[in-house]
C-alpha cells in the first residue's frame, strides 16, 4: 500500500508502446472488458477495514470525501459517502483566490477508531502555486454511520507532519498505516514522522513507541512504514508493501513484505532471519503492495523514478496454502489488462484471504505518474478497480 506522503504535491492531485506480437495484442483485446461507470475515483490511499455495530466495512478516500461500504457487499455502485466530517470538503474560489475546507487523502483504523487524514491548501503567492499549509489527523469512534461523532485532530499543532519548503515543492516525509487484519482485535494504527519517530494512534491522542522489529530487514531504509499482527503481537516494518495471511477464523502463519523500493518480495513463517523463505520473488519493479488469498499473492508495483522506462502493474505468484512460488505467474483473469505496468498500483486488498484469488472480492486502485508518462495511459482509468466473483472480472468500481 503506497501510502506514504514524501512529497506533498499529495498523490490525489498529482495531476506501451505497440508490440508486434499479435497474439499478445489480440489476447489483451480478449481480457478486456466494457468499463463500469466510475463511481470511486482520485487517488485512492487505502482500502480500511473498520467494524461499526459489529459489521465489518471497507473505508477509503475519494473524490467524493470519505466513502463506505459493507465488505460482504461485493457489487458495482455499493459505496456510500460519510456525510459527518468535522470539516467542510475542499474547494476553491477562483475570485477571491481563497481555500476552503479540507480533502481527505487516507484512512487508516484500529479496533474502535477511525482515522482520517486530511489537507488544508493555501495559495503562495509569490511562487504562484497552491500549497499544503496543515495536515489534519481527525480520529473518532463511529458508532453508526449517520450521525455525528466525536473528532478530535490529533495533529493540530501540525508538528508530527512537519511541511518543509524545497525550491519551488513543499515536502514533507510522514506515514499513517495500520494493521488493516481481518480479526478487529488484531487492529492498530500508526504514525511514523519525518525523524522516523514511531507512534500509537487512540481516539484521542499520539503515543510514543519504541519500533519492535521481527529482524533487520534486507534492503530498508531504517525508516518504519507498516505493521502487521503476528505471533500474537504487533511487528513493524521498514516496507510500504506487507502483509499476512491472517483470516477471520485463524491467526497467521505466514507475512510477506518488500522493502522500500524493492523489487524482492519476501515470504517469512517466524519473526527471526532463519524463517525466511528462500528465495524472494523478483516483482521486476519496486513493490507498493500486497495482497494474499489461499492460492495467490497479488503484487503491485510502482516505479517513481522518473529515469525508469517502466512504471507499475500488478503481478502475481501462485500459491499453495499461503506459501508462494518463488516466480512469477500469468493470470486467469483480466488483471494485467486492466492494471497494466503503465500504471502505479496504490493498495491492494483481498477481502477474504481464506478464499482462492477468484472466489473473493479484490480491490486495487491505480494512478499514473505526470513524468514521462506513456500515452497508454487515461486519467479516466485513476480510480479504485474491483474484482468480484460474481461478475468474473476486474473493472471500474
């Protein structure tokens, strides 16, 4: 899940060619399908699990503000819009060249509390740009979804998301994640700051934390940018892409993870170096997010280097009850077309990880770069994408 704000032009406004092989072209052509209407679209951040009334929801930030959904919905068109916000949504009055309000960017969720990150724009005047003048972390415990609950900004100071000017970009370098597990009580949420200070989300307030480490990690660059629940504690990760093959009905046995910027994906069955599983699968560009099912680990990658000739798409290993193969393997369904390396891969979730790949509802959602960006590529196509059993195939959601 790439859901790390290095450079605050923040990815929600971050504004191939032909092969000669005819059966390729002729084969995409099959695995396309007629696009669903766009109902999620923008930078999608993260796909949160999070329990009201003792059902589990998937929530996630889109143009629309926040959005919800049952997770046992699995249909086109099932996302509704939280309409209880404790800030007016933004926009933007040309004549009096003024900001309102706040865009939601990401979510993130523990247990009992629902997190929102959202960004407050200012224009500079002198560098004639717009500019992110504070980051919001509202947390709340949302008891139904249609009435107003009790937020609190735990950054209103604005000191844990520091906002640095760079010549011409306002920077800054934070991470809001979260375990995201299908057991509620397996969930925590997190916030790592640009001094790689690590701490505990609760409705109420930052707590500081010492980082717990299953080992040093191969590759990382130090810095802690996901969690997940293992062996009955938490375990933090210097990799924006991990996961485990947690269900609702059993706890883990195994986590996967790809250390930042990485193109290896690990599989490890214990938290010291000797549970490595060897050896690591080449992803063939660096790793943004994983998702496990019972025979698949889906694999989405995002090349940011505006030097590379190559972007994203998702790929996939085969698996045997969790374990992967070492390599890559083709889909059966029309994931490559529809998510293809042209694009960047943001998160990645598989509803019911007990399922095969094709008997759960999937979620992916894809941006592109503005560098160098291919002409394969549609800004229309940026949005959150779906797989659902049902329909058979991935499309719009």
């Amino acid at each position: 899940m790439k859901k790390i704000f290095k450079t605050l032009i923040i990815s929600a406004l971050f504004l191939s060619a032909l092969t000669s092989c005819h059966d390729m072209v002729f084969s995409n052509i099959l695995e396309d399908v007629t696009p669903e209407e766009a109902t999620v679209n923008g930078s999608v951040n993260a796909i949160t699990r999070y329990n009201v009334g003792g059902e589990e929801y998937l929530v996630t930030n889109s143009q629309k503000g926040l959005i919800y959904k049952k997770a046992s919905d699995n249909r086109h068109g099932a996302w509704k819009t939280y309409n209880h916000l404790p800030f007016e949504l933004h926009h933007y009055d040309y004549y009096n060249t003024t900001h309102y309000g706040q865009q939601v960017v990401k979510t993130a969720a523990d247990s009992t509390t629902l997190y929102v990150v959202a960004v407050t724009y200012q224009n500079h005047t002198s560098l004639g740009t717009n500019y992110p003048s504070h980051i919001s972390i509202w947390a709340a415990n949302i008891s139904s979804w249609d009435s107003t609950a009790s937020w609190t900004d735990l950054n209103a100071d604005g000191t844990k998301t520091y906002i640095y000017q760079d010549g011409n970009y306002f920077k800054t370098d934070f991470n809001v994640f979260c375990t995201n597990t299908p057991k509620n009580s397996h969930r925590r949420a997190y916030l790592r700051n640009k001094e790689s200070e690590l701490y505990q989300l609760s409705a109420s307030s930052l707590n500081a934390i010492t980082a717990n480490k299953p080992y040093e990690q191969s590759g990382g660059n130090g810095r802690i940018d996901s969690a997940i629940w293992f062996n009955g504690t938490v375990y933090h990760l210097d990799s924006l892409a991990s996961t485990t093959n947690e269900t609702t009905s059993s706890d883990p046995t195994y986590f996967y993870y790809s250390p930042d910027n990485s193109r290896s994906v690990y599989t490890a069955s214990g938290t010291s170096q000797s549970n490595l599983i060897s050896p690591a699968i080449d992803a063939g560009e660096a790793v943004s997010c994983l998702a496990i099912t019972k025979n698949a680990l889906l694999i989405g990658r995002a090349n940011t280097d505006e030097t590379s000739a190559s972007y994203g798409g998702i790929v996939k290993a085969n698996a045997t009850d969790y374990l992967p193969e070492s390599k890559l393997s083709g889909f059966t369904t029309n994931a490559a077309a529809q998510m293809p390396s042209s694009y960047l891969i943001n998160t990645l979730l598989a509803v019911d990880p007990s399922q095969n790949e094709t008997e759960t509802a999937l979620y992916g959602s894809i941006i592109f770069r503005t560098i160098g960006t291919s002409s394969a590529v549609n800004y229309d196509n940026v949005g959150l994408w779906s797989y659902y059993p049902s329909r058979g195939n991935w499309n719009r959601e």
